[in-house]
C-alpha cells in the first residue's frame, strides 16, 4: 500500500475510496497495471509469484508492481489510484492465487544520469500559463521561504527542465522545522542529481541512527521525524521511511511511503518464502521523470537491488551447493572455487529458466492445441524410438558381421581352409571326384555311401570342421595340429577301405 498524506503523526491516503473496477469472466483477470505509468520507459521483467494465505487477512491482494495478470477465485477486482489491488471479499486461511507482474529494473547509472527536474504541480501548471504567477507554484512545492539562499539560487539553475506532477507526492505537515529542511539541505548539498540525493539521504539514516523496536512512545505534542531525528535518534521502519520521504519532499523531490512485508525467510526444503506478521515493513518510493518509482530503503540492515534478482529456481540445490562451497573453500583457492560456483548456478538457472519458458508456453494454450501438440509430439517421441531402435539393431548387427569376419580371415582358420583343400585333393587323387556346387558336407556323404563302415568317424570330422571353420570361439595351435591329424587318419581310412574293395 502507498500513502502520500502526511500530517506530522499518520500516514494516509489522499483518495483512498477511489477504486477502479477491473472484471473478468474467468482467470485470469487481466489487471494492466503498468498502464497507469505510460510513460515509464524502464525494462520489466515477468515476475509469477503464487500467494497460500495461512491466515485471514484484510482484502489488500499481495503482488508486486506492477500486477499485470491476476489468477484469482473472483470476477472482479479492485485497483486504487497508487497501484495497489482489493478484492471484494477479506483473503480467507487457505486461499491460493497468483500474480503475474512486469517488475521494473533500474539502473543506477541511468538514474544518475538524468538531469535534476524542477517540478511544478499538475494544477498550478494550468495557472501559470494564464497568470504567470511562477514564484506561486515553486513556493508550493519547495516552501522557497524556508529554505536557503543557495538552495533557491540551485533552484534557478533548473528553469529549463521543468517537469509536472501531482501536488500531494510534495506535502509536508504545517509544522515541519526548519531544522529538518536544513538538515535535508546539507546532507545533499554536494550532489547534482535526484538518485545520488536520495541516496545521501538513505546512507545518512542508515548510518546515524539506531534500528529498536523497544523504544518508548513519542511525545504527544512533538512532530514524529523531527522527534526521531533531533532527539530519539532510534526508531524502526516507519520512522526511518517517514523521515527519508519528509527530508526528500522538503527539497522538492516526489516521495511516498509504501508498507508491505520484506520477503520473509526461505523454507530450503520447499523452496517457498515464509512471511508472518513480524516481517511486515515500511520502506520509500522516489518518482523519477520517465522512469518511475524507485524503490529506497533508509531502515539499517535493509537492502535495495534496483536490479533484482531472478526467481532462483531449486532452493534445495543452491542450498547444498553453498555448503558444498563452504567444506572446498577450506582446500582450494576461493577464486577457482568462485568460479565453478558461478558455471553451475548459472547452468542450473539456465535450466530451470528453459523448463518455465516451455511450461508457460504450455499452459498457455487451449485443450485443443494442446492435444494437437501431444499427438505430434507422440508420434515424433514414437518415430525415434523406432529410428533408434533400427540403428542400434544394424549397429549390433555390423559388429558381429566384423566380429566373424576377424575370425574367419583369421590366420589359423585359413589353415583349416587349406587342410581341407588338400583333404578333398588327396580323396580326388584315389578316385572320389568333387564337383563345383557340392559343400563339404554333401562331397563327404557321396564317399559314405561307398564307405559305410565309417560313418560314426566322417559325422566327427563333419562336425569338427564346420566348428572349426565356422564357429565364434578362436583357433589355437594345438585345435590345428589336431585336425591336421584327424583328418590325415581318415584320409588313410578311406584308401584302406578302398584298396580292399579293388
């Protein structure tokens, strides 16, 4: 929530009633929130964030700015004039939505860079083009008449770079000190740009003053940042934001206070954040001309990246790379360790940031489409394991084929070849003719026919000389020798067998 009235004790809103219904039919309700700061030219990244209420709370829809597409059980949903979002009804215990928003990162470069803006409100604008009544207008923002002589001959020097705005983003209490302007003043006298004052002033409460949450009530006379500022010199948030916003605003710079909760603390198992009551926060919010609002926090021990950081992905893992880092930065050089730390985050953030573009794409679509794409996708899944399959089976196929191939030119198995070669010459020799388109086999049954006598020793030899030639199991010296002999004995069987028939 942002408030932009302050009257020395509360904050509060300026239009706080008025409230602009947005409707949907059915999620998501598109909310359109950046469309409030057209001309806000900073990049934005997309932020998804899912809200579980663990307790009732108010009807203020938690998100970040700016909420562009809200996942929501309502049909409407009601957005204020500072950006903030209402539901209809109080958040009940066991609600679950979610919100995407267009989260603005900011360059501090670019911020210093801008020139310093003279602001004139929205409605004392108008004036000055029909009375040129000018002093009237500055004195409205800048109280010209509490402030230095060097401050408003500073002021002269920005005539030409005028910039308009809404008046309240200016409003300060009528009892604000001189002493707060003053002070405001000299913190940043030496800075030529809004960022680096707003800076000067964020770096001065959070150095000079003291964060308890213990401290006694304020008076009820006394204004509250002059109070904190002159006597207390200790508070907690509100006090710090409060007075960072009324420093910036008495030297003519637009600032709000904004509440919400920090980020609470991580659950590294779920990888969710945890927020309770006690993380509830109050911090700053400095207008810049075409970029828009900035986010600062004075309050010590709070830190502000402009440009934040990315969803981390699996908490979990990051959680045990730490400790893995932890236990090797004891043996090996912090600066190699460093950088393989940096290569495997950035791996993993590379994965998981593949995996949520392709899960929105796909939850994006309509159950047609999606059906469509399950089929193709089935039938390309189904098409590969076939591919697959057919060139490991020819990969197999080709290694046995080189398997046997190793096998059969081999050495020694081109000596079986010759044995019996010269086996069927010796048996042509004494009368068995061999013709061309017998096998071994059926050469041998012709001379069985003749030689039944010795059918039991040519079914071994068979037998031995296909294993031999043929089989998967490598030759030896001695398998050689032996069918060297085996079949010279059968050899002189047949001529023996043969002789006695003649």
């Amino acid at each position: 929530m942002a408030f932009d009235l302050y009257d020395g004790k509360n904050w509060k809103m300026t239009k706080p009633y008025e409230l602009r219904k947005i409707f949907g039919d059915r999620p998501p309700i598109y909310t359109r929130m950046s469309l409030e700061v057209k001309k806000d030219l900073s990049p934005k990244r997309e932020l998804v964030q899912t809200f579980y209420i663990e307790k009732e709370q108010s009807n203020l829809v938690f998100s970040s700015p700016y909420a562009e597409e809200v996942y929501f059980p309502s049909t409407y949903l009601m957005a204020d004039t500072y950006g903030g979002l209402r539901s209809p009804v109080e958040l009940v215990e066991g609600l679950t939505y979610t919100v995407v928003s267009n989260v603005p990162e900011f360059n501090k470069k670019d911020l210093q860079s801008l020139a310093e803006p003279l602001y004139i409100s929205d409605q004392d604008y108008k004036k000055i083009l029909s009375d040129d009544d000018f002093s009237k207008a500055l004195n409205k923002i800048y109280k010209l008449d509490t402030h230095t002589n060097s401050f408003s001959e500073k002021l002269k020097k920005n005539m030409s770079n005028i910039n308009i705005f809404t008046e309240n983003y200016f409003q300060l209490p009528n009892n604000i000190s001189k002493g707060i302007i003053q002070l405001a003043e000299e913190i940043t006298k030496k800075s030529t740009n809004q960022f680096d004052k707003a800076m000067d002033i964020q770096n001065f409460l959070q150095n000079n003053f003291k964060y308890n949450l213990e401290i006694p009530e304020f008076p009820e006379d006394a204004e509250t940042v002059n109070y904190f500022l002159f006597k207390q010199k200790e508070g907690y948030c509100e006090h710090f934001a409060t007075s960072m916003v009324v420093m910036l605003r008495s030297i003519g710079i637009p600032t709000r206070l904004v509440t919400g909760f920090s980020p609470g603390t991580y659950n590294q198992i779920t990888a969710y954040h945890e927020i309770k009551s006690s993380d509830a926060h109050a911090w700053v919010e400095v207008y810049f001309p075409k970029r828009g609002w900035v986010t600062f926090d004075p309050t010590p021990g709070y830190v502000v990246n402009l440009s934040q950081k990315k969803n981390e992905g699996n908490v979990l893992a990051l959680y045990y790379l730490s400790k893995i880092y932890d236990f090797l930065k004891q043996y090996i050089p912090e600066s190699i360790i460093n950088f393989a730390k940096i290569s495997l985050e950035n791996t993993i953030n590379a994965f998981i940031l593949i995996f949520s573009y392709i899960s929105k794409f796909i939850f994006a679509l309509d159950i047609k489409s999606m059906f469509i794409i399950i089929i193709i996708s089935s039938f390309i899944l189904l098409l590969g394991i076939f591919i697959n399959f057919k060139i490991k089976t020819k990969k197999q196929l080709d290694e046995k084929q080189n398997k046997l191939k190793n096998l059969f030119e081999s050495k020694l198995r081109l000596e079986i070849v010759n044995i019996q070669e010269n086996f069927i010459n010796d048996l042509e020799k004494i009368g068995y003719k061999y013709e061309n388109y017998y096998t071994f086999n059926e050469y041998l049954q012709t001379i069985l026919l003749k030689n039944t006598q010795l059918e039991s020793n040519f079914n071994d030899f068979i037998s031995k000389t296909y294993f031999l030639r043929y089989g998967e199991s490598n030759l030896s010296e001695k398998d050689l020798e032996n069918y060297k002999k085996e079949s010279k004995l059968l050899l002189e069987k047949i001529i023996e067998l043969s002789t006695s028939l003649k």
